[in-house]
C-alpha cells in the first residue's frame, strides 16, 4: 500500500529527509528578521513622508480654484453661475476622498518602529507559521512523484500567502493603505483632482476672460 502524504512525511522527518530540513527551516526564524522589517518600515515611511506635501497642493488645488470659480461666477453673475457651482462641488468629492486616504498613508507606519513590530507580528503569527511548515513538509514528501511544472505548482502552493494572511493584512490600519487595490485607488483619486484642477482652471480663464471683455 503507497504511505500517504502524513505518513511520507514522518519518514522524512526521521530520516533527516527534506522534510525534516524543510521543516526546521520553517521553525527557525532568524533573530534579524524582525530588524530587516523595522528597517523596511522605517525606509518606506521616510518615502512616505516625502508624499505629504505634494499629495496635499494635489488635493488643495482643485478646491481653491472652485472656491475661486464660485466667487467670480456669484460676482459676475449669468446664467452659467449653477454651471460654476455644479463644478465647484464636484472637485471638493475627490480632493475629500484624497485627503482621507492621505491621512491614512501618512499615519500607518508612525512611529516607525512600533509599525515595524506589529507588522511583523502579522506575518510571523504561530498558525502561519505552523500552516506554512505543514505545506512544505506535503510538498517536500511528494516531490519526488512531480514533474518539474507541476512542482514549481505545488511549491508556488505551499508557500503562497494564505486567506488569513490577507485577512490580517487588510484588517490591519499599517498595512491596508499599502495594499494594491489602495494604491490604485489612491493613484486614481490623485488623477482625477488634476483633472478637475485642469477643467477648473480652464473655465476660472474662460470667466475672467469674459470678464474682461465685457461679455455676459
């Protein structure tokens, strides 16, 4: 009868096999991981930090030039004062959103080395890394029945990062702003206050022009 996954992998624990190398990997985490992640967390909140003030003019910008628009358009008065005010309140919907996802990036890793500690909490959890061993040592005792591709699967398997790991990544205020779907999201709110800051601008010109000219 073929020893099952369980059973191959007790073999290779006490015949000092890869499982038993694997496993031992597995439980010995090195004394400087948790300095490598202080310092990754100090280095990305110095890169962080230098995002304050240019992410602050972008959010600032678009609601200046419709605080701006509103005051000439009620000044000068027309038929394209709604026009004026439509825009005006439109531009303060994603400078707002910015601003809020701004705060959360700034404060996510302050102070740096308490961020540091608890993200590394996160990843070095007991169940995780008990959960990642047990995925090792059942891909190390059936490695040798793989093809090369099907291995690289199954080894991409093993060592992926779980639901629960995610689960705790977006649950935690450190590290959800940094996520992919958050650092779109804020690339995105970044583009439309430019956006709104160009079409802004373009009809602040176009009423100071007018204006000017007399017309209206």
């Amino acid at each position: 009868m073929t020893p099952g996954p369980v059973e191959s992998s007790k073999r290779l624990d006490r015949s000092g096999g890869p499982g038993s190398r694997i496993g031992a990997l597995a439980q010995r985490v090195p004394a400087q991981a948790q300095q490598a992640v202080a310092d990754v967390v100090r280095i990305l909140a110095a890169v962080v930090g230098r995002l304050r003030t240019p992410l602050l003019v972008v959010l600032l910008l678009p609601v200046i030039l419709g605080v701006l628009l509103f005051a000439v358009s009620a000044i000068r008065g027309g038929a394209d004062l709604p026009i004026a005010c439509v825009l005006a309140l439109l531009a303060v919907v994603p400078s707002g959103w910015l601003a809020i996802r701004r705060r959360q990036l700034l404060v996510a890793l302050q102070p740096p080395e308490p961020a540091g500690a608890e993200i590394y909490a996160i990843f070095s959890a007991p169940q995780v890394l008990a959960t990642v061993k047990s995925n090792l040592i059942e891909v190390a005792a059936r490695s040798s029945g793989l093809g090369f591709r099907s291995l690289g699967r199954s080894v991409w398997k093993g060592v992926r990062i779980t639901n629960e790991m995610r689960g705790r990544a977006v649950d935690s205020p450190r590290l959800a702003p940094f996520l992919p779907g958050r650092l779109r999201g804020l690339v995105m709110l970044a583009g439309s206050c430019v956006l709104a800051t160009v079409v802004l601008g373009g009809f602040l010109v176009l009423k100071v022009l007018a204006t000017a000219v007399g017309l209206g």
